[in-house]
C-alpha cells in the first residue's frame, strides 16, 4: 500500500479523493460533527460522530491522541469548517475537510449507512426561524403592532448569524432531546476516536463494518 504524507492531502477533498484517501490510508479518522440525530440517519461508515457544540471540551484530548489525518465531516461543508476552527485552536494541524459533506457524499454515488429518518440541523433553523417569523407577523396584524418585534428579532439574528457566521438558533436546537438520542455516549465516542477503536454503544451493523475495517480504521457512531 502507498504510503500519503498528512502534508500532501489537500485541506479540502472531493467525495472522490476522500474514497481514494480511506483507500490509500484506511487509518484515516472521519469525524462527522453533526447531531447524533443526523449521524444516525445517515452517516459514512466508519465516522465518528463528535457534534460540534462538544468539541470545546474535546479538542485537547483529540489533539493528543489522534496522529492519524482526521477529515471532518457535516451536513455541507459548514459546520465542518467551524470544527476545524475549533480544533486548530486546540492545536491540531492533521485536519482536512469534505467538501460539500454529505450532501455531496451522497450526489456523487457514495455509500452511506442510513437509519431512521431525520431532519438536518440546517432544516429544522430555517422551520424554527421561519415560524417564528410568521407567527409574529399574524400577530402584529391581528392582534398589536408590538409583536412585529418578533419577526424584526429573527430577522436582525439571521443577519447576524450571516456576519459572524454563528448560529445561535442552530446551537439551541441542536441540544434538543430528539437531535440527542439516548443511545449516543459521546465521550465514549471520542475515546474510540483516540484509540481506533469502535465504542460499546455501537450498534451491531455497524460493530460488523467495523470489523472489516484495517486496525485503526474503525469508528462507529451512536448505536443505529
């Protein structure tokens, strides 16, 4: 097998030069950072589901124990860029990101693992941020002017949201009991992406994926 140098995988890969990698490196980390809601719905085999809102606390012990190159993974490619962010600030350099996540993982013919349906992070800002909208305007109209306040707040955080390329909306939502099944350990998570190992809440397909990874190349994420 051809050895890759870390320093000569692009910083940003294609669906298809991320197959080349897993197939050139198999001890190459995938760390997708959606909910665990959205990892169990579909998700890369092999992944490694740490959300973005938790990598704070996690980054120093990833940084420690992961030489290996990590390519992160989101839903398209945005919250990816806000892990590698987080995670340089912890002081890893090994990082490389899908372009255009899953969203493009899954176009261009990829395989996936998929559970029970659910709706991405993304969606589920854009309802909220939508109803809320909606609802303060019927009420301006209906009910008092006063409560055209509300769609000019959702408004000014969307602009916000643009600038600082932050979303509060999305951290709030993303900490929902139904975007954090109980069958996620991410602690457990992040110590089988240290080690290589697949976690104890894996779930039985994904332990038999895992098995006919090479070592270090097996990940699983919350039980599916």
């Amino acid at each position: 097998m051809t050895a890759v140098a870390t320093s000569t995988i692009a910083p940003v890969l294609t669906p298809a030069e991320l197959a080349r990698l897993r197939a050139a490196r198999p001890e190459t980390r995938l760390l997708d950072v959606r909910t665990p809601g959205e990892f169990e719905a579909e998700h890369i085999a092999g992944a490694y589901n740490v959300p973005l809102d938790t990598l704070g606390e996690h980054g120093p012990e990833i940084r420690a124990g992961v030489a290996d190159p990590v390519v992160l993974v989101c839903r398209s490619g945005q919250r990816a860029r806000k892990a590698e962010e987080a995670l340089k600030a912890a002081g890893m350099t090994n990082l490389h990101v899908l372009d255009g996540g899953m969203a493009a993982w899954t176009a261009a013919g990829q395989p996936v693992r998929r559970g029970a349906p659910r709706m991405s992070l993304e969606r589920q800002v854009r309802i909220a941020a939508g109803a809320m909208a909606a609802t303060g305007g019927f009420l301006a109209l209906f009910v008092n002017p006063l409560f055209a306040a509300l769609p000019a707040f959702v408004g000014s955080g969307l602009v916000f949201a643009g600038v600082t390329d932050t979303c509060a909306m999305g951290m709030l939502i993303a900490k929902l009991p139904h975007n954090r099944p109980a069958s996620c350990d991410v602690p457990a998570m992040v110590r089988a992406l240290t080690t290589g190992a697949a976690p104890a809440g894996t779930g039985r397909a994904e332990k038999s994926a895992a098995a006919g990874h090479a070592a270090g190349n097996a990940g699983a994420g919350c039980a599916v």
